[in-house]
C-alpha cells in the first residue's frame, strides 16, 4: 500500500492532465498537443529493436516509429512500408549536406517525380535549370538543346563566357592531358548518317572567329600533328563566282573567297586589281569563260594595294580561254604575287605568242568596231613586238565590205601594214597610230564571198603594258553575215 500511494503522489507532481493534455515534467502542457514531454537533461527514448524484429511486427500501425539498431536509422510506417528517416549513415530519404552512402545507382538520384523542372539556385536566383524534356540550361530558364548556355545581361566590358576551363596541376607523371573532348559516334537507324562532333556558329558582331586556336599544333584527321596546322587527308576551298565585264574590271571584290570562279564577259577582257588582299592568303582565279583573259602586271587603273605582279619582266599574265592563275598576297609588297598559271603566254621563253581563231565568229548589222574574241596578245611596258597574222573572212553576199582596226596600250605607238585583193589588184593599207585605226577591206574581190586578210608590222610601248587588240566590224552596217574563220591568226614576236 505505502508503494502504491508514491506511485500515485509522484504522478501527481509529474504529470497533469487537463482536458485532452497530458504533460510529462510539465504541469501545463501545451493547448496544441495531446502529450507535452518537457526536460532538460533528458530525451525520449524510442523502442529499439533489429531490422528483422521491426519487420516482424503485425499489421504496424501507420505512422509507427522504432529505431533499426541494425542500420543505426529511426524508421516510420507509412501505411505501406518502412521508410527510413534522414541520416548521415546507412540508407535514407533524402540528400544530405554532407553526402549520402548505401545509394543504389538507378534507383536513387536527385530530381522530381512529377512533370517539373528542376532549378538550382543561388542567393534565391536561379542559376542552371533541367527541364522535363531533358535539357540543362545555364542562364536560360527554357533550354532548347541538351546543353544550352547563355551570358545573360547587358555587359559593359569584354567579358569570358568559359564553358570550360581545365587547368592542369604539375605532375612528374607523363599524361596526355584533354582540354575538351567531343564524341559523336554511332549509327543511326537511318537511310543516312552523319555525326558532327563540334558545330561552332560565331555571327552577329563586327569581326566573328569561330575558332582560335594558340599554344599547340591543330590537327585534321591525325592526332599528332606536326605543324601549327596538319591535314592528313584532302583539304577543300569551296568556289564563289565574280561576273566580269567586257574590257577592263578594276578592283574586283571577291570576299573571303579563295577560289574564285569568273563567268560573264563575251569578249576579251581583264583584270587589273583585287580587293580582300590579307598578308599570305592564297587566291585560284579560274576562267571559266572561253574568252581571252588577260590578269594585268601593275594595272594602274586599280589601287595599288590591290594591284598584280607577275613576277615576270614580260608582263601580263594572258590565259586563252580556260585556264587558272595562282597568288598568294604580300602585305609587305602589298601586291598580290603570281604563283603559277596555267596557259600562260606572256611568260612565253621564246617571246613568242601565238592565238588562233577557235569557232567562227560572225558580226551584222553594226559598223561599230568590236574586240576580236580570240586575236589579242600580251605586250609588256618600254618594249617592242613584232605582230603579224592572217585572217580567212567571209560573207554570206557579194559587194560587201568589213573593216579592222587594233587598239594598244596607253602611250603605244603603232606601223601596221594591212594586205588583201579587190576586184583588180592587190588593196593595201598603212595603219601608223597611237591609238585605233580602220583599214576598209573589200569582201567581193573576184565574185567570190571570201579572201585573205594579211597584216605585219611592229608595235613600241612606253610605260604602260596591255594587249595588242584586234578589232572588226562591218564597214556598211546591213543584215548580211561577216565572218572571220575558225584558224585565222595573230602572232606577236618580242623584238630582243
């Protein structure tokens, strides 16, 4: 009896019910529990039991709490199973600011379980998103690729968007160390596959650089390159076009081009002078055009940093028809420098140049004198040349008459003597000039629609080179057909 009444004096003094609360080391509990526990140098002590005892327990109550002694982690039901509190040690329900241990790859990880996207921020400002779809943005809260990166704001000064920065520490061990390495490998289900490992677009400002490459050799197709750059393999320059006019084309634009492709002109023509000149690009000029092209030595109708030498005491370089030159550009000199050229007669060793006539050519209809196609040779500055030819011309009608006549470079002076036959004797003229002159030619000597042309003679130039231009027209404008044939011939001889 003398127990059981301190039994109940000491509950007395512990512990006060008032309504619906209980406390325990308190005599007013809170008004929001049911039971309020209150010490200070003591705890509440959960059952404690093993794994295999806690899984033991019939029909668990939902929201039963013990502590696994087994795995060192308080437990709770959930209706459904045991679910381990967080913890620093053992498995738990959460990620920890000091790291996790007893995860199982595939089956724990870091993320939502429903249709949202996953935001990581700092100071309460987002920094890096993972959506739904896959992507991870940094600085953008809608990435569209599976990695998409953006330096947002306004900026003030230069500024580095590093992506990647790898800094290697010092090491006795030899290592192959990569800054960056991009993959993109495998087959596709595809009727066509193509992998590209690196796809870098640089546009929008003053000057874009799409790569800058310092400190190392770049290789293509070969992992140990031997110069700053090394191709193993085939090494492409896409062409881009310039349409040329008949005559002079001075200061031509051709871009970033470095094969450039020249269409358009119907007659002889040239090309004094090139824009873009960068210190060692390389440029290909194809004439892609059955007409004479002549690339002038120093033209002097262009500027002179974009102006040609040929590196050659003859002169212009002069491709018949199709055919390329190759320069590469001096800043120093600021010229571009002839490399090589196909077809070129201007560097002839025996200072000979020869053209022919290829197809026919036919002329109606006009008096006004035109550029042969064909006849035209290159002459270089303070020289002579001895020109010659002959020319088969034909019309379609008697009694009709056609006229020549040769143009020069500037400050040349010509002696030319034009030979044919007229209805009774042999017709001569004496074309002495510095510029053009005419030679009427009668076409019906003898009932006939055909005759020879012959002319000789020499040119002197002064200090600009060019071309010895033969040029024709009809001398009374009609609807009958002149032509000069398929083999006719201009040759010039430099006299030395």
């Amino acid at each position: 009896m003398l127990a059981f009444a301190a039994l109940v004096v000491a509950s007395i003094c512990t512990t006060s019910a008032r309504a619906q609360h209980v406390g325990i080391g308190t005599t007013t509990p809170a008004n929001s529990a049911i039971l309020d526990i209150t010490a200070t140098n003591m705890g509440l002590l959960i059952p404690r039991m093993a794994t295999a005892t806690k899984l033991a327990i019939v029909a668990p109550a939902t929201g039963l709490l013990v502590y696994d002694n087994t795995l060192n982690t308080f437990y709770y039901y959930n209706g459904v199973a045991w679910v381990p509190f967080l913890s620093s040690s053992g498995s738990s329900a959460g990620w920890l600011l000091l790291g996790n241990v007893g995860t199982t790859a595939g089956t724990n990880f870091l993320g939502t379980t429903d249709l949202q996207d996953l935001v990581f921020s700092t100071n309460s400002v987002e920094g890096m998103r993972l959506s739904t779809l896959g992507n991870l943005g940094i600085g953008i809260n809608a990435p569209t690729s599976v990695l998409h990166t953006v330096a947002s704001g306004a900026k003030v000064a230069n500024y580095t968007g590093n992506l990647l920065t790898n800094i290697a520490t010092s090491s006795t061990a030899s290592i192959t160390k990569y800054g960056a390495e991009v993959l993109s490998t495998g087959t596709w289900n595809g009727a066509t596959a193509t992998n590209v490992g690196l796809h870098v677009n640089a546009t929008g400002g003053t000057t874009n650089y799409s790569g800058i490459f310092e400190g190392g050799n770049v290789g293509v197709n070969t992992v140990t390159p031997a110069t700053y750059v090394d191709v193993s393999g085939d090494l492409a320059t896409r062409y881009s076009t310039f349409t040329a006019a008949n005559g002079a084309n001075n200061n031509i634009v051709i871009g970033t081009s470095s094969f450039v492709r020249i269409t358009g002109p119907s007659a002889a023509y040239s090309v004094t002078g090139i824009t873009g000149g960068v210190d060692g690009k390389i440029l290909v000029i194809y004439n892609s055009t059955a007409q004479t092209f002549t690339l002038s030595n120093e033209g002097l109708t262009s500027t002179a940093a974009n102006r040609v030498t040929s590196l050659s005491s003859l002169g212009d370089i002069v491709i018949n028809g199709k055919g390329a030159v190759k320069l590469i550009y001096s800043a120093a000199d600021s010229r571009w420098l002839v490399l090589s050229a196909s077809t070129t007669v201007s560097v002839s060793t025996t200072g000979q140049i020869i053209k022919r006539i290829a197809t026919d050519e036919t002329y109606s209809n006009s008096t006004a004198l035109h550029n042969d196609l064909y006849l035209a040779v290159a002459i270089p500055a303070n020289d002579s040349m001895k020109i010659e030819g002959y020319v088969d011309a034909k019309d379609n009608t008697a009694a009709k008459f056609a006229k020549i006549a040769f143009t020069l470079p500037a400050g040349a002076t010509m002696n030319i003597m034009v030979l044919t036959d007229n209805a009774t004797a042999v017709q001569q003229d004496f074309l002495k000039t510095s510029g053009t002159a005419t030679a009427a030619i009668d076409l019906n000597p003898t009932g006939t629609n055909e005759q020879g042309i012959l002319f000789f003679g020499t040119v002197v130039t002064g200090g600009t080179a060019g071309n010895v231009q033969l040029q024709w027209a009809q001398n009374t404008s009609g609807a009958d057909v002149v032509t000069f044939a398929k083999g006719s011939y201009m040759k010039g001889t430099l006299i030395r």
